[in-house]
C-alpha cells in the first residue's frame, strides 16, 4: 500500500537530480547527414539517462529530417532564404587527385567555411531566438568543434559548453589546450606515417600541422568567431568544461592526455540489438559461410564508382565464391552485380548488427571515424580505401595495431582486391588481433556510454574548467619549454665551471713553479 505513496517521490527525486542539455546541430552544406546523427545519437543517450534534451537545429538549407524519430525535443530555426537541398558529397571523389599536397587548397576551404559564416550571422542578429533559448537556463551546451558558431551561441547564452569531435583532433589543437603533441611519434590529419616515422615523414607531418593551424585559426574559425566579440576560437575552446573525442584510446596513437579529454568511440555499441529474422538481409546472412561488408559511408555514393573500379570489385568477389559481399549501394536496381550469386546490394543496411553478426570476417569502407569505432567495438578487421580529411590518419592507426589495411583508390584493381581480401577472408592473423582488441574495448571499467553521461552529468554540475584547465595554454613558448630558465642555469654552471677551471690552473700553476723558485733562490 505505500508503493503508490512512493513513487512520485522518486519521480520528484529524479527531476530534482536531471540537468538540462544544449545541442547545436546545424543543418548546413558543409555539415553531413552524417555529422547530425552523431550529434542525435549522443542526445538520446543523455535522454534515456532521464535528462532534459533539447536538440537546436539551425537551418539554412531546404531538408526533409523532419521525420527522423528523435527522442530529444527538436528547436528548429530557419533562415528566411533556404538554399537547395543538396546531394551527395563529391560524386567524383573517386577519380579527384589526392596527394598529400592536394589538400593546400584554401580557396576550397573559405568555400566550406562561408555557409558556416553566413548562419551564425543570421542566428546572432535574431534577438527571438537568443532569447526564447536564453528562456530554457540550460545547465550544459555541447556542439561539434568544427562549427565554432555553436561555442559563440553559448557564450552569448551565459551557459558552460563541451566541444564534441566526431574525429580526433588535430595535433595544434591538443598544443592549444596545453597538451603535449610531439609531432615526432603522433601523425596529423593527412595521415603521413606509421611508427617510427622517417625523416621525410616528419618533415611532412610538421608542414601539415602548420596548414591546420592555419586553415582552423583564421580561415574558417578566425572568419566566424572574431567578429563576435567573445574573444579567439582557441581561447573559447579552452573554456570547454572537457573534450569529447569519438575514438578509442586502444585503438589510437599512445599520447600524452589531461583528463579534460574523454574518449567516446565506440559509445552505444553496448545496447545494439540483433537484426529481427524476418528481414531480407538476415536472411541473406542466415544462408551464408562468411559475410564481407562493404560500406562507403553517407558522403560517397557507390552507384557513382566509375564502371571499370565497379567491374574490378565484381571480379574480385567471384574469386571468393564462400563470402557473400553485402554492399550499401545507392541505387540496387541499375542492373550493376546482376548475377553475381555472392553479392548482395542494398540501399540501407543496419551496419552495426552486421558487423556484430559471428559471420562477418572483414569489412570494405571509407574508414570515418564512426564506421572504425563500430569495427574495433564488434571486433571486425578492416580493408581501408581513404578519401579525405581523418580518413587517413583512421587507417593508419589500424595498420599500427594490425587490424586493417590499406588500398589508395588510384591503386582499386582486381588483383590488389583479391590480395588484400584474402589476407582478411584467408588468413586469420587480422581476424585474430581484431577479435581481441575487441575483447580489450568491452572489457573497459567504464564504457564509452557511461563515459559521456557522467562526464556531461558532472560538467553540467560542477565547474571542471576551474579544477582541470591546464595552464599550459597560457604560457608563451619561452615559459612553456622553460628557455629562460634553461639558459638561466646553463649560465649559472657554466660561470661555476669556468671559475673551478680557472682555479684549478691556478692552483696547478702555482704548484707547478713553486718548487723552481725555491731552487733558484737557495742556489
């Protein structure tokens, strides 16, 4: 009979205890499908976790999201002027050059960086919007670090705010929190090298990590942020409470860290349920020895692989006749694999319980971050054909561990895929070694799930900034590395030297003669 007294107090207990979160989740050109799910993904997990959630969609792009399910309360804000709707990202990403060089191209990026520009102007001169959300007292903002915008609306809000990176940051940033990133042994963005780095390597990675400094400080988050008033984008980034980073420190580069950074890859992995019996791809599965999946993400559309690259697959999958490819492919119904017994195309596929499944020995993909996660969680080995940004560094790190490899698209050909897919399909060495780095991951004290909800519980009530700032930041690069105090001592023992040098000679000197002088004197 006291059960039904008890329950709104425990009602009136979990309200008092829930916080109240921010998400900025733009809907732009150069901001993915891809990077807005990320963003949905960790907002469902703060909501299952019984907190208040809303999700701050800015448009300025004509979209059809508006009947994704999403369990946080959806604030959308548009523009007065849409523009289009867009399509996918860079059709022709598989005949585009790529070379490290290729990748210095600023005029592309003040390109990318302008829709980012223009929405946070017409967010920041719509007083309504400021201040319905000023209405919310929010406890905790979070936003994707490359949209700086995100960081200006909380600060304009007066509420604590985390920086989430769907990849790992770059080196320059780590620097600009007080971190330290020797370039020496941790590869940049381009992805140069594997350990241990040769000298051009090294030579190579430092003009890269230049160029992002470059590209992020001025030509797109200097041209977004300084403008506002709030002061530089690296100081505001420093004022984060902690940094979300989506990859996992198993499968990463060994570095240096503070506890202001919290790894997430892989999180919600843990809570993925099997694909239901009754659907088309289970049963595909079900009928199969082994199952190879093949994925290029949200930004590049297979249907658009030039007929040559696309034969050269099929050729390669009839030379594996007990593996049956299953491909996310945009458009199953062209005529492209038809006949192929083992090849299976699909517009959507549930890849995470594919790559769950016991069948799966290998998976073909981008190597995007969350694709990688997903891999490394469900202990999957990966054939990586890169296309731009982190992609390249992500393969990198799996070669390091060995639980993956390599193909540069220029170099997709028949006999390139049959070897790398049978060093996966045949040998058992990568299956292994990504079996148990797998168990390694699951094995964690705290998951990658119940990291982000306690770390973005304890932010949005404590002030971490205060107790785990590095101040490092804010030292010039004399204090940082210590120079002045270096030359300071070296001085001070030099001159000690130098004196007990002198003194010596002295002395000897005197011992030397003395004897002389006495002899001479007697005689």
């Amino acid at each position: 009979m006291i059960l039904p007294f008890l329950f709104p107090l425990f009602l009136l207990f979990s309200a008092a205890e829930a916080a109240k979160f921010l998400f900025y989740n733009p809907v732009n050109i150069g901001a993915s499908l891809s990077h807005r799910l990320f963003i949905d993904k960790l907002a469902d997990l703060l909501v299952d976790s019984g907190h208040e959630v809303v999700n701050y969609m800015p448009t300025m792009v004509d979209h059809d999201e508006g009947k994704m399910k999403r369990k946080a309360r959806v604030l959308e804000w548009k523009a007065k002027e849409l523009e289009p709707k867009q399509g996918a990202f860079s059709r022709n990403v598989w005949t585009k050059e790529d070379d490290f060089w290729s990748y210095f191209n600023f005029t592309a990026i003040a390109a990318f960086s302008e829709p980012f520009g223009k929405l946070c102007d017409l967010q920041m001169a719509d007083d309504s919007i400021i201040e319905k959300l000023k209405a919310e007292k929010f406890d905790l903002g979070m936003s994707e670090n490359f949209d700086p915008c995100g960081f200006v609306l909380f600060k304009r809000l007066g509420i604590k705010y985390a920086p989430v990176f769907s990849t790992t940051p770059s080196n320059f940033q780590f620097e600009q929190w007080g971190i330290p990133a020797p370039l020496s042994f941790i590869p940049s963005w381009q992805g140069v090298f594997t350990n241990p780095a040769t000298f051009k390597d090294r030579v190579l990675t430092e003009i890269s990590e230049l160029y992002n400094a470059i590209l992020f400080n001025w030509l797109h988050s200097g041209r977004i942020v300084d403008q506002q008033g709030y002061g530089t984008y690296e100081e505001i980034l420093a004022g984060s409470q902690v940094f979300f980073v989506n990859s996992d420190e198993f499968v990463d580069f060994p570095r240096p860290i503070s506890e202001k950074v919290v790894y997430i890859g892989g999180f919600g992995l843990d809570k993925i349920k099997d694909i239901p019996k009754n659907q088309e791809v289970q049963k595909v599965i079900d009928s199969s020895k082994k199952v190879f999946l093949i994925s290029f993400g949200a930004y590049v559309n297979s249907s658009s692989i030039p007929e040559a690259t696309k034969n050269d697959f099929l050729e390669a999958f009839k030379q594996f006749p007990d593996t049956t490819f299953i491909w996310r492919y945009q458009t199953p119904n062209d005529g492209f694999g038809k006949g192929i017994k083992n090849l299976e195309l699909r517009e959507w596929l549930p890849q995470r319980q594919i790559l769950n499944g016991e069948k799966t020995v290998g998976f073909i993909s981008h190597c995007g971050m969350n694709s990688m996660s997903e891999a490394n969680f469900f202990g999957v080995p990966m054939i990586c054909i890169p296309f731009y940004g982190d992609q390249f560094r992500n393969v990198k790190a799996l070669i390091q561990r060995k639980i993956g490899l390599e193909l540069p698209k220029k170099s997709v050909n028949k006999e390139n895929l049959v070897k790398v897919l049978g060093e996966l399909i045949n040998k058992k060495d990568y299956y292994n070694q990504a079996k148990t780095l797998s168990k390694l991951i699951k094995a964690k004290p705290l998951s990658a799930t119940d990291r982000f909800v306690k770390y973005a519980e304890l932010a949005a009530k404590f002030n971490l900034h205060e107790v785990l700032d590095l101040p490092g930041k804010s030292l010039n690069f004399v204090q940082y590395y210590n120079l002045d105090v270096k030359i300071f001592l070296f001085t001070v023992f030099s001159s000690i030297l130098f004196t007990i040098q002198r003194t010596l000679r002295a002395l000897l000197s005197l011992c030397i003669s003395s004897p002389k002088g006495k002899k001479l004197k007697k005689n």
